[in-house]
C-alpha cells in the first residue's frame, strides 16, 4: 500500500507511535510517507519505502498566526498529486485528521487525482482535553466521524470518545507498541558510574513535563522514599513544568538526589540502570513510556488512570494508586526497592507483559488489517 501518515514531531506518545509505525510498514513493504511541521525525532536514518515531507507554514501579515492546518492539507495534496496514497493515517485527530478530511475532499473534487481513504487513530488528549473543549469539540467529532477507519490505543479511550463526542462509528482499539528486540535491559558499561549511582537504589521518570504528567508529584514520591532509602531519581524529558519540579526538588531538600536529563531520544540505557518507574499523570491514555519501562524489566508505579491497568497489573508487574495517593505509591516504590525477591518478580512480570502483548510483531499487523478492511469497505 501506499500511505501517508499525519503527525506530530513531538517526543509525545502520539509522534512516536506514528514514527514507529511508518518505518515498521516500510520495512514490510509498504511504501510511506510522513508529513510533519520537523522531522520527528525517531525518524533519522534513511530507510528505503520511507519519505518524509516537511510542511511549511508561511507568515503572513493577514493572518494572526500561521495556518498549519491548511498548509498539511495542501502538502498532502501536492505528494498525492504525484504519488496517490491508498490511504491517509490521521495521529492524534487536531490537526491531523481534520488536514486528511480537507485533502481528501480536495482529490474527490479533481477527476485527474485519486482521493484515498482515511484512517484516524486517537492517542488521548485530542479526546480527553481538545475533545471536550467546546472550542473543539464540534470539528473534533466531526473529523474523526468523516474517517473511514477509527483506532483508539486502549479500550479507555475509545469508552472516552464514545462519552464525550457521541460518536458512534466502529473503534478498533490497536494499543501501543514497542521494539522488544531494542527495548529490553542491556546496561552501559561504565554509565553507572559516571552517573554517581553506585551503591543507590535508581527511580526513574520520562514524560514531556506538561501539567497532566505532574513531574512535581514524582518529586513528593521521591522525597518519600529517599527518606529511607538511599536512592536517585532520573528525571528524563523537558516541557513547561520542567521548572516547577526543579524548585519542588530543592524545597523538598533532595535536590542533590535528583538528576534532570533533559530530552534522550534513546532512553534505553537509563531504563536499563532504574529499578522503578513513576508514573503520576492524572490522565493517561495508555502510558507508552510505562510500557518501554516494563519492556526493559522496569516495574512500575502509576497512577490508576485511563487506560494504565491496561498496561500495568497491580500487584503483577507493578502496583497501582488512586491519583492522589502520593504517600501509597511512595509505599509501593520502597517496597520495590527494598526486597530483591518481589522486585525480580515484578520485572520478570513486566518483560513477559510486554512480550506477550505489546510487542510490535504483534501489534503492526493489526494496523495492516485495519487499512484492509478500509480499503475493503470501498
């Protein structure tokens, strides 16, 4: 097939999926093309059936801000133009899937192009926060009721979007996935220790620092802990409440303890030197870095939200707190940290979930299953 594939350049969940996705279906034969404003972060080296097109959004004084949605639009239109896509794969439904609807209806309109079909996956805050703004969440509802094939990553988010835009169409729920063949524990040598870990028990947090993720949080866990067990807490990721968590870290007194990374493209390495995973969102639609955790034998320790106990089994591969229960998952994480016995079985439970359900030679063929149908449905 020939696909076009819509997305966010972010570190966020939904452009890594994208990312992921465009260069497995190129791999297994498909030729793939990916739009984006940057070029997402995992997208680096060349790979044959893969192209990336950058969107350009001029300003003009007209405008107030720069029309990102009518520039992707257009960008479609012009690749198809030469290259017509069997279908488009909206990620994340503002504004992807609302750019694909426009292209399309732009190709059925010229009788010398083919107008492709359109699938929308839904990643999470396009529903949870944009979907139930009423700035949105009209044109929201009906971009994703204009596709032809709707995905949602976990059945939590697909009861969400049933709840909040009445939309009532087929969702396939497709979750996320993972390498297991990158993603698995292979320590550096020598990172350890230039990291100052030896000898201390090692948390672990990776997010994009927005609000929902609440970094802060991880730091009142932390600072739990810390108070009897000698530990360090990996802070991987940068946004807004980077400086927020900063601050809760000295004012907390354990700012010694605490390491912020900043943004890793890879963060195998890390996941590989941690002992626990901290997740404290106060929403999540899946959790994919809960689950790249899990995949390099990282138990983990979240919040009890959206589609997490879809993804990590209270008391099997980690444990799971209602959102306001810091001192619990404080609690849960020096359990983890101080009986080797339940941690190896935690992280043996975490890699086998993985293997068995999220792994991407299991999951990338349900993708390829959905654009059959779609296209089937012609």
């Amino acid at each position: 097939m020939t696909v076009g594939i819509l997305c966010y350049a972010s570190v966020g969940g939904s452009g890594i999926i994208a990312t992921e996705l465009g260069k497995l279906l190129a791999a297994r034969g498909h030729h793939v093309h990916v739009f984006s404003a940057e070029p997402p972060v995992r997208l680096t080296d060349y790979q044959a059936g893969l192209s990336f097109h950058r969107v350009e959004t001029p300003a003009y004084p007209l405008f107030r801000e720069p029309q990102y949605l009518l520039s992707l639009a257009n960008k479609v239109v012009e690749v198809a133009s030469q290259d017509p896509f069997d279908l488009l794969h909206a990620h994340y439904a503002i504004p992807h899937a609302t750019a694909a609807y426009l292209a399309r209806q732009v190709l059925l309109a010229n009788p010398a192009t083919r107008a492709p079909k359109v699938v929308t996956t839904l990643h999470g805050t396009d529903i949870t926060l944009l979907g139930a703004d009423p700035s949105y969440r009209d044109i929201v509802a009906f971009s994703i009721s204009q596709s032809d094939g709707i995905t949602t990553v976990s059945e939590s988010l697909k009861a969400d979007t049933r709840t909040n835009l009445g939309i009532t169409a087929p969702i396939d729920v497709i979750p996320n996935f993972v390498d297991c063949q990158f993603y698995r524990r292979r320590e550096v040598p020598g990172l350890r220790a230039r990291l100052g870990l030896d000898g201390r028990r090692v948390l672990i947090h990776v997010s994009n620092f927005r609000p929902v993720k609440r970094p802060a949080a991880v730091i009142d866990v932390f600072a739990a802990v810390r108070r009897d067990v000698p530990a360090t807490l990996l802070m991987v990721g940068d946004g807004p409440e980077l400086a927020g968590a900063v601050h809760r870290a000295r004012e907390l007194g354990v700012a010694a303890d605490v390491q912020f990374l900043g943004i890793q493209e890879q963060v195998v390495s890390l996941l590989s030197l941690a002992d626990v995973f901290v997740l404290t969102s106060t929403q999540e639609s899946f959790g994919l870095a809960a689950l790249e955790a899990m995949a390099c034998g990282v138990p983990v320790v979240a919040s009890r939200v959206g589609g997490v106990p879809e993804v990590v089994q209270d008391a099997v591969n980690g444990f799971l707190h209602h959102v306001d229960d810091l001192a619990g998952m404080a609690a849960s994480c020096r359990r983890i940290l101080t009986d080797d016995d339940l941690r190896a079985r935690l992280s043996d439970a975490a890699r086998r979930t993985a293997d068995g359900q999220f792994c991407d030679g299991k999951v990338v063929p349900e993708y390829e299953r959905c654009y059959e149908r779609v296209l089937a449905g012609a």
